[in-house]
C-alpha cells in the first residue's frame, strides 16, 4: 500500500515529483510502485520512473521517490539514457 506525502509539480521539467511511503513487510519493487503510484495518478506507469526506496531498518515502512512526467517526449528529454551491456567477445 502506497500513501502519498507530498505531490509537488516541476513545470520547467514537464513532470511531477513525489514523496510517498510505501508500507509492505519486504521491499517493494519498482514495478509494483510504478503501479500503484499509476493508479493514484490517474498516469500510464510508462510515464513513472522510481528514483530511490529507502527501507527503513526494522521497520516495514519504505520512503519512496519518483517523477511522474507529463509525456514521453519530456521523460526522453530528462532522463538519463541507459547504457547498453557489452557483449564477451564483441570488436571494439
């Protein structure tokens, strides 16, 4: 269950930024915050990125921070592309 803190919109970076708690026994993955934070945005969760979950130590309460952005053209332009696997044995 995820309950949102604090909801604060970025229009300069076209996105949303949240802080929310997330209350599970274990860790929840960033697929299963991404939907959740999805359905209490009313947003595709393609448009989600999870930046952080910090579990807090004895406890099963988790910190989490994400962006929601507004469309794929701006998360294309604001995040960071990821980087591609090398492959054992490939010419450079």
């Amino acid at each position: 269950m995820i309950k949102i803190e604090k909801q604060e919109k970025k229009p300069l970076v076209e996105r949303e930024e949240i802080h929310a708690i997330a209350e599970e026994k274990i860790t929840p993955s960033n697929a299963k915050i991404q939907e959740e934070l999805a359905s209490l945005t009313k947003k595709e969760k393609e448009l989600i990125v999870v930046k952080h979950i910090y579990q807090k130590f004895g406890s099963n309460k988790s910190d989490v921070i994400a962006y929601v952005y507004d469309s794929a053209e701006s998360l294309k332009k604001f995040e960071p592309k990821k980087k591609e696997k090398k492959t054992p044995g490939a010419a450079a």
